[in-house]
C-alpha cells in the first residue's frame, strides 16, 4: 500500500535574523493541558523517556493568542536524530494572524533553550506555517507521512 506524502520536515539551521518583541506581549512555558488525547498521548510518551512535555504561550492584554507544544525525540518522531526535540503543534488564534506571532513564539523558544537540534513536522498544504518558520531559518529537508499506528515515518 502507497501512502500519500502528508509532511513536509524541517530542522533548524541557526543563525535567524533577531525579531524584536511585540509590544505587550508576554511569554509563558507550562506543562500542556490534558485536553484531548495528542497531550495524554505525548505526555506519557514523554514520561516513558524521561523527559517533559511543555507548552510555549504569547500572552497579549491578559489572553493567549499563540501556542507552540515542544517534547523531546519520543517514539512517535523516531526518525528525528538522538537528542532532537520537536515544536509543535502551534496555533495562532485567527484574530492576530499576519502579526508575527508564530515566528516571535519559535525564536522565543530557540533563544530560551539554547544548544537543542529543532525539527518540524508542517502539513504540507499549510503554507503560512511554512512561511513563518521560513522566516528564522528552518529549512526543509523531507518529506513523510503519518501511520495509523500515529507513528510519523519519513518517507525521503
């Protein structure tokens, strides 16, 4: 059975351009909520490996307008390289897209953890994730799909 190709993975490659902070916004890095079954998932994944699952938020005027989940390599992300940690999911509330948030909230991260190999896994048919990573510096490079065991395999 072919699969069709659903993702496109990038890695960080470094050395983004520094964006300045939008004015009044703040930061804040929690354990994820235990909302639905990808956090229950992902948290006892984590767990299994010894390591935390974390929620990155851009907090404007007392409200969360942006969201990016990072975890360690788990079994789920095999393919990602020993020591890797992936960004994602991410979501930007519709209101405030096209102000810059997605970005802001990856290098938010990067800078806060520094020495990490960064990977994302971005639908292919999302192109305004794809331009916003683009933007501090993640570059392509594969593609892969999702089984139905919720593993992502790397195709090339």
């Amino acid at each position: 059975m072919r699969y069709k190709v659903m993702y496109n993975l990038y890695r960080y490659a470094g050395t983004h351009v520094r964006r300045d902070n939008a004015d009044g916004v703040t930061f804040r890095k929690l354990p994820p909520p235990i909302s639905n079954i990808h956090n229950l998932l992902w948290h006892i994944s984590c767990l299994l490996c010894g390591k935390r699952f974390y929620e990155y938020q851009i907090v404007k005027q007392g409200r969360v307008v942006s969201t990016a989940q990072v975890c360690p390599r788990i079994w789920q992300l095999r393919f990602f390289p020993k020591g890797g940690w992936h960004i994602g999911p991410c979501h930007t509330i519709s209101s405030e897209r096209g102000h810059g948030y997605y970005p802001l909230l990856l290098q938010y991260i990067i800078e806060t953890n520094p020495g990490r190999k960064w990977y994302m896994l971005v639908d292919q048919q999302n192109v305004a994730s794809q331009r916003g990573i683009a933007k501090i510096n993640f570059i392509k490079y594969g593609e892969g799909i999702r089984s139905r065991w919720g593993c992502y395999v790397r195709c090339h």
